[in-house]
C-alpha cells in the first residue's frame, strides 16, 4: 500500500513540473545561459534575447535590476548597460552583456522596460559569485567523497545477505523507515535542482542564498533509493525468520504518508508552494533519521554489547555525515552565505544526526562494552570448537 501511494506522489510531481514548463511559454525575454557561476575577476558574456519580436513596438528599451533594486547596492558584479531592442528587418533580436565578477555572493538579475512586461516569475538571470576557483574544486572533491562514503555504507548488507542467502537478523522497522526516508529526500533533491520555478521560490527566501543542493545529493539519493529497494527485494526472497514490520512502525509511516499525500493535493491545488511542500518531505526524512537510529542504539544497551552490529557501516556513515556538513561550510564560505546552511535544513540536519548517532556507536563499540564483544567473542570461538567435537549424527539430530 505505501509503495503505491509513493507512486501517486511521485505522478503529482511529475504534473507539478509539466504545470511549470507550460508557464515558462509566458516569458518575454531570455537569458543564455539562464544560470552562471564565476569567481571574483571573471568575465562572463551572457546572451539576451527578445522571444517575442513579431508584436513588439518598433523599439524597446531594456533596463536591469539587481535583486529588484535599480542598482546593485552589494557591489557583486559590474553595472549591466541599458540595452535596445528595434524591429527592423533581419534584425537580430539578440544583445551581448558582460557580467563582472566583484564581491561573492548570489544574485538575481531582472529585466524591465516601458514598452513590455517583463515577468520576474520567468525572465531572470542566476549569478554565483565565488571567492576561489580552489574552494570550488575542494567542496566538489568532498561532495563525491561523502557521496561515495554514504553510497558504499549501503552494500555491506546487501552482500552479507546474498553470502548468507538470508536476512534473517535484519530489522525490518529499519529498512522500511530508510525507503521511506530516502524516497522523500529524493523527491526533495530531485525537484530543488531541476525545477526552475522551484529554485526562484527559494531565491526569493533567500534572495542573497545559493543553492543547498547539488549534483552529488542528487545521485546519492536516487542510489539510496535503489539500494534500499534492492535489500527489501532481498528480504522477499531470501530465506528470513519472524521479521516483520511493526504495528508502532506501520502507524508511524502510515501517517507520514497520509501527510505527504494530503500536503501535495494541497499544493496541486496552489495553496501551498511547492518550495513548503518540497520542505514538508524533507522534514518527514529528517524525523525519520532521528527516529531509525534510536531501536539498535537501545539493543546494544540492554545486551550491553555490540556484537552483530557493523562498525565498517558506522564508520563509513560517519565519514559522509562530517564531510556532508563540511561541504555547506565551505559552500558558506566560498559565497559569503551562512544562511545556505539552513537553506537545506534536511542535509545539514541529515549530516548532525548521522554524526551524533555514530560518535554514540562508536563509543559503545570502543568503550563502553569492548570487554563484552571480546567476551562474546572467545565465548563464539569455544562453542565453535565444542560444536567441531560432537559428532556429526548428534549435531543434525
């Protein structure tokens, strides 16, 4: 049931972008490249084109406006000159300006003139200004290294299940709120960084903001997705014992779900923004990473030990998480934008909670009950040795 009503979400979102490339037809005029990102010093020659030049007067003067201000009172980039467009014959309805590079940050350009109406909704510029080409390639590598971290903390039980053609051990509660989870994350990445009308709703929030969301937290989330699918494919087929989810587990994803589906029929019918939606899932895979941790964090409390319980996945899990919240330092810092961290409050809270759940691991693992798992362990190696002297006959009777 819940897999079927991810898929409807999923149809909503899929209308939700077709409704958005139906109202970019209304614009006036374009920008080529529509986004641009340039270190202080740089140069860079953007196109602008008139899209409707058949019914517009015989000339039409173009000014622009900087975050809706008739200047650039932050000094970001270069003053833009006026332009003209004339409806001449075998005019080209296009005009070249430069964009200067001065201070970091982020801004919208806008156009306006007398003669039309330029839409702000569609007929704007991205300019991301950075402070150093070197940071740029230093929060790209730590992007792909978390991503990789993550990415591979998934495959050690996937593997052990296959070797074992079993998942009997494997908590269920766990795998499903991590589908779940990760399915809304998705949603949230996908959307944030494809969606252009998305991206000026958060713009206008955090007009001076860049966007929290890159290419990497796209590909990790889709693969979390898989990788998820792929262990609840294995727990179909492989050999398992009583598992199952739980009553508590049902209830609670049963109404995440409720709420996801409620939100976005609210927001189809525009009385929600698509950014608030977009935030509602991302708050539901916040929730749920705090929530997924708390059951084994518990058993290795009351067994006083941590035995069964991968501490390669803990460290690869704490790895993505540092270098997750790293990476929005270096992304503030780069761009003079200490609000971005909370632009995404799901993947800096993402990174908070994987890293404070993990110390925890790490510190049940190291030192609270290494006496205990060493115990287990001899404890292991002697029944081992006992099972190899009893006779082959006893053992299977």
């Amino acid at each position: 049931m819940y897999s079927k009503l991810l898929t409807i979400l999923l149809w909503f979102f899929l209308l939700l972008n077709l409704t958005t490339k139906a109202q970019q037809d209304q614009s006036v005029i374009g920008f080529e490249p529509s986004s641009i990102s340039i270190t202080i010093g740089d140069k860079y020659s953007v196109n602008v084109r008139l899209l409707i030049p058949d019914i517009i007067p015989p000339d039409v003067f173009v000014s622009f406006l900087y975050n809706n201000k008739l200047y650039d009172p932050q000094g970001y980039i270069g003053i833009l000159p006026n332009i003209t467009f004339t409806k001449r014959t075998g005019d080209d309805q296009s005009r070249v300006i430069i964009v200067n590079g001065l201070r970091q940050g982020h801004l919208i350009v806008t156009a306006q003139s007398p003669q039309i109406n330029i839409s702000s909704a569609y007929d704007f510029l991205l300019i991301d200004i950075a402070r150093s080409k070197a940071l740029n390639i230093l929060i790209q590598l730590v992007g792909w290294v978390y991503f990789f971290a993550w990415s591979i903390s998934f495959y050690p039980q996937i593997v052990l299940n296959f070797r074992r053609q079993s998942v009997v051990g494997l908590n269920f509660d766990f795998l499903a709120l991590n589908v779940l989870g990760h399915s809304c994350y998705s949603i949230f990445n996908i959307c944030l960084y494809t969606s252009h009308d998305i991206q000026q709703q958060y713009y206008a929030n955090h007009p001076h903001g860049i966007l929290p969301v890159l290419f990497n937290d796209v590909l990790f989330s889709v693969h979390a997705v898989i990788a998820c699918f792929i262990t609840a494919g294995q727990c179909v087929f492989l050999k398992r014992d009583k598992q199952r989810i739980t009553p508590v587990i049902r209830t609670f994803a049963g109404v995440l779900i409720l709420f996801l589906f409620i939100s976005t029929i609210i927001s189809f019918t525009n009385h929600l923004s698509t950014l608030t939606l977009l935030y509602f899932y991302s708050y539901v895979k916040l929730l749920i990473t705090m929530v997924k941790y708390v059951p084994q964090a518990l058993m290795n409390y009351r067994r006083q030990s941590t035995e069964g319980w991968s501490i390669g996945n803990i460290l690869l899990d704490f790895t993505g998480g540092l270098l997750s919240v790293l990476q929005m330092f270096l992304l503030a810092t780069n761009y003079n934008d200490w609000s971005s961290i909370f632009g995404s409050p799901t993947k800096f809270g993402l990174g908070l909670f994987s890293i404070l759940f993990d110390i925890l691991f790490i510190v049940q693992h190291y030192v609270l009950y290494p006496t205990n798992r060493s115990i287990a362990r001899r404890t292991n190696l002697s029944t081992n040795s006992d099972n190899e002297r009893l006779p082959i006959l006893s053992a299977q009777s």
